[in-house]
C-alpha cells in the first residue's frame, strides 16, 4: 500500500471507503498491449478527477514502459 493510500486509511471509514471505489473505477491501459488495472491497484488514489490523461507507465501485461491512458469506468452499483 502507498503512503497516499495509508493516508486515505486515516480518514473516516465512509470517506476513505468511497475514495478507494471511486479509485478503483479508474484504470490505467497499456496502448500497446490493452492491458488494464485499476488506479487503486497501482499504489495510486483518485477522487473528484476529470478528464483522461495519459502518463508513463509500466504494463504489467506486455512488461513494457510506456504510454498508458487513464480512464473512468463507472460501476453501475
């Protein structure tokens, strides 16, 4: 778990639980390979983000580094 993460734990149990959601429904994808995991799953934390940036990355998929685009997929839950 990253710092950011251990630091959304510290907050109330409601707040840091719809942090980690709301992490979760951003991914990061590969543009080479497709491959796909979760901002959360990256030692990452997003909440009340916009747009769809693209950041440098290492894919777990194809091993390599480069260019992943982060996007929103929204549980219906």
């Amino acid at each position: 778990m990253s710092l950011a993460q251990r630091l959304v734990r510290m907050l109330p149990h409601r707040w840091a639980d719809a942090i980690e959601r709301e992490s979760r429904e951003w991914k990061v994808s590969c543009v080479r390979c497709g491959g796909e995991r979760s901002v959360w799953d990256t030692g990452g934390v997003l909440y009340r983000a916009s747009g769809e940036p693209r950041i440098l990355i290492r894919c777990t998929g194809c091993g390599t580094t480069g260019v992943g685009r982060v996007h929103r997929v929204r549980s219906d839950a």
